[in-house]
C-alpha cells in the first residue's frame, strides 16, 4: 500500500477515487505513566512517555487506515493526514485519514 501525504504520486497515475478512509485510535496513559509525566513536567522537557505513547497510536492509526482502504480495493491512499484531540484529561485520540485510490505506473 502507497500511502502518500501528496495529491499525486510521482511515476504513478490516478486510476480510480474510492472515497475517504480512516483508522481511529483512542488512547490512555496509565496511572504510573500520568505520575511519571506529572513529575517530569515540574522540571520541563520532552514527556517521553507521552511522546512514545502517541508514536505508537499513530502507527496503530495508519495501520487501521491501511486495512480499510485494503479492504475498499485500494492499492494507495492519497493526501494522508493525522488529527489528535484529547477526551478528557486522560485520554488521547488520534486520526489517520485520507483518500483511497486504485494507482498504476504511468505509462502503464
């Protein structure tokens, strides 16, 4: 699967739209990791436990993605785009959308 946060894709031609897809991951920190965090963001700098927690959820998020344009019949999603937000004070939500399409070499 092509996944490209472009229009097009270089080398390749737009054969078919299959419309929107996406992967959504909603995610909490537990009590430990919150503690943890609390206490670093007395002294200031990066919240390590949070940004490993939102590489994760949004590799969890692309993939959920990926596996609904697969099963649209798509080989590309197109214009690929994350959005987070946060329900509640625990809690993260994060988003991958974009388009699905069929793509073939150009050319081809």
């Amino acid at each position: 699967m092509i996944v490209v946060t472009t229009e097009q894709i270089a080398g390749h031609q737009v054969q078919q739209t299959l419309g929107q897809v996406f992967g959504v991951v909603v995610r909490s920190r537990g009590i430990g990791g919150n503690i943890m965090a609390g206490l670093r963001s007395i002294v200031g700098g990066e919240i390590t436990e949070y940004t490993s927690m939102l590489e994760e959820a949004r590799r969890h998020a692309t993939d959920r993605m990926v596996s609904n344009a697969s099963a649209m019949g798509a080989n590309a999603v197109l214009m690929m785009r994350f959005d987070s937000s946060e329900i509640g004070q625990t809690m993260s939500e994060i988003v991958a959308y974009g388009t699905a399409a069929i793509v073939a070499p150009a050319g081809g």
